[in-house]
C-alpha cells in the first residue's frame, strides 16, 4: 500500500476503501453526503460505505447522468443543503465525481453554475468556502479524483470546466478492486481516456518537470495493460496498472491539454451520448500530426519519447499506435463510427475555439485546422 501526497492525498491499492472515516476525520467531514449513479449503488457500494462510516446514513444522491449537467448540479445540491451536510463522498466515474464538485461549489456560492465555468471568467468565483469532497473512483479513466476541474453540460447546451484549486479532493481513494466489474467496453473507453490524458498533458507546452515524468510513466502502465485489463478483467495486476494510471494523468494535467479535449468536449456537449473517452481516442491520431511541427514538440523529441514509453517499434508512430490499440480494443475508431454527421462541424470548431483546453495546446490551431482534424478523423 502507498500514501501518495502530490496534488491532494491519495490512499491507493486494493481494498483501501476501508480508509474512507479516517479521511472523513482528517477533512473535517461530519454530515457528508454521497454523489453516485444508480448503477453504482446497485453494485452494493453505497451499503458497503455506509457500513464502514457507522452511525446514521449519510443522504445519498444517485441520479447522476452520464454526463453531468446543470440540472442534477441543482437536483443534488437541494438534497445537499436538505441534509445539512458539510462535506460529500464521491462515488463512481468521472460523471459523479464531476457532479460533486460541482455542488460543492453551487452549495457554497450564488448564482448559477454557467458562472463559475473558466470560459465566463468564473475560476475566481470559486473560493475556500468551497465544501470539501472525498473521491472515490469506480473506473479508471477520468482521475477527476485528483483533478482541479469538472467538466459539465450547461443548461444552454454548452459543455463547460470548472478549475481551481478549491475543486481538488481533500483526498482520493484509488481502490484497484473497485473496477474490477467494469465491463470490456467501458475498461477500454475509459482506459483510453487516461491514455489521452498522459499523452496530452505531455506534450503541452508549459514547464512542468514533475508532471512531464508522472505522464510518460502513467502512459508506460497504462499502455501495458490496458488490453489486458479489458479482455481479462479479472487481472489484478492490469486493474491495479489502469488505476494509477489514470490517477497519474490527471496529477500531470495540471499543466494543461489540448485539441483532443476541445474537440472532445464541444461534440460531447452537442452529443452527450457520446463517450468522452472514446472521442478522445477517436481525435488523438489527428491531433497527434497536427502536433508533430510544434516547435516543443520537434525540438524536445517529444513523440519519440512517448514511443519509448508506449515501448513501440522503430519507425512505428504514436499516431498510428493509437489508432491500432482502439480497433485492438473494440472500440470505434471514426466519428461516422460514432455515428457523427458532419453537419454538425462548424458546432464542434466554435465549441472547441472557446474550450479551455484549446489554450495548452503545443501549437495554435485555428477554425481551419480544426476542420481539417474533424474531417481527418471522420
């Protein structure tokens, strides 16, 4: 077992749920409340948690979406202030996670929440009043557990961040054996997610040692097992690889990402039926060549260093590795696979123009560049 102190706490290894009231006690949580899905509850953890907190149940919200939005911010934030807590449990995937930081920011501040989002100015909005959350992930994935932002659906549509410091996790618990139900399709999907999040956070430009090191070593785990992960989902090894994995690209994404994410979160936004990590893995080969003449990129031989950690052959691309891996996977590899129409393009480049995550990118793109990506992937 090992207690990670980078970004926020991280209690990490199998069975270490049990760590969740000592984390309580260490964030000053009395009364919390629990954010999850009903699919996760249906698994027994809200029982399993309750049990191991003692005392009287805690509220519990289970109407999170698959991808959250402004309408269960308000939802969960009423039973919040219904049972006056002062702290949530986040349970589940990226999407509860998500959820729950973002009520602990609605629940602590006025007005609504397309307010606090970076691209309306709100990162200052969000202050130390902000409620403490305690995350618990249930894939491996998103590493919203560690993570200073929340991705969520406007009720104008839009798909927005939050960021700030305030939002990280008073402490993650990354326990390896929470996953281990999580089906192929979403193993993989979410799998794909923390790969995109070690390979773009590493090859944003900002100056970021430590993070640079946490990425290539999360993307070499994570590259390792993650088609071992999904075909034999009972291999702990690979479980306990995709876990930290997973919470590593998201200790390193604080230095920023890039045109993956912005892509990925305009048409997430227009289309929540998507799946995020899947989108991403559909717009990394793209991205990945448009990325190739960044100055960064070529003069610190960024690619070739992420093909030492993928452990690829001479002369194989990252590129083209990852476009290989998702089709190994099972996953789709084009939008029209996705089912995407190109009408919707010129939604997606607006979206992706005004995206947080357009700014970290290692080289500028413009609306052009952003077509040419779309069509490329399509």
């Amino acid at each position: 077992m090992a207690l990670i102190t980078y970004v926020t706490r991280v209690q990490f290894g199998f069975g270490e749920l049990r760590t969740l009231k000592g984390e309580l006690e260490l964030a000053r949580i009395a009364r919390p409340m629990i954010v999850t899905d009903r699919g996760v509850r249906d698994l027994g953890l809200v029982e399993q948690v309750t049990e191991i907190l003692g005392g009287a149940p805690p509220a519990v919200f289970d109407r999170t979406p698959g991808n959250p939005n402004e309408a269960a911010v308000r939802e969960a934030a009423a039973v919040f202030a219904d049972a006056q807590a002062d702290g949530i449990v986040a349970i589940g995937g990226g999407s509860a996670l998500d959820l729950a930081k973002a009520v602990a920011v609605v629940a602590a501040h006025p007005g609504p929440l397309k307010t606090f989002a970076v691209i309306e100015g709100g990162a200052e909005r969000i202050t130390a009043r902000t409620y403490p959350t305690i995350a618990v992930p249930t894939t491996s994935g998103t590493g919203s557990e560690v993570g200073r932002g929340a991705i969520l659906i406007l009720d104008d549509g839009r798909k927005v961040g939050l960021l700030s410091p305030h939002l990280i996790p008073r402490a993650a618990i990354v326990d390896p054996e929470l996953t281990m139900t999580l089906p192929p399709g979403l193993t993989a999907a979410t799998g794909m997610d923390a790969v995109s999040h070690c390979i773009e956070t590493y090859l944003a430009p900002s100056f970021n040692p430590p993070a640079d090191g946490i990425a290539l070593e999360g993307l070499r785990r994570a590259w390792s097992s993650i088609r071992t992960a999904t075909e034999r989902p009972d291999d702990r090894g690979a479980r306990a690889d995709m876990a930290i994995a997973a919470t590593m690209g998201a200790m390193a994404f604080q230095k920023g990402l890039g045109c993956v994410h912005s892509l990925s979160h305009a048409l997430g936004g227009i289309d929540p039926r998507l799946h995020h990590g899947t989108l991403n893995a559909v717009f990394m080969p793209a991205v990945l060549r448009f990325n190739r003449d960044a100055p960064s990129v070529r003069e610190e031989r960024k690619l070739e260093r992420l093909a030492q950690a993928m452990g690829l052959a001479p002369g194989e691309t990252v590129e083209a590795a990852v476009a290989a891996m998702t089709g190994a996977l099972g996953l789709p590899t084009t939008l029209s696979g996705l089912g995407v129409t190109r009408d919707l393009f010129d939604r997606v480049v607006a979206g992706a123009l005004a995206d947080h995550s357009h700014r970290t990118n290692p080289r500028e793109a413009s609306a052009a560049d952003y077509r040419a990506m779309l069509d490329e992937s399509f």
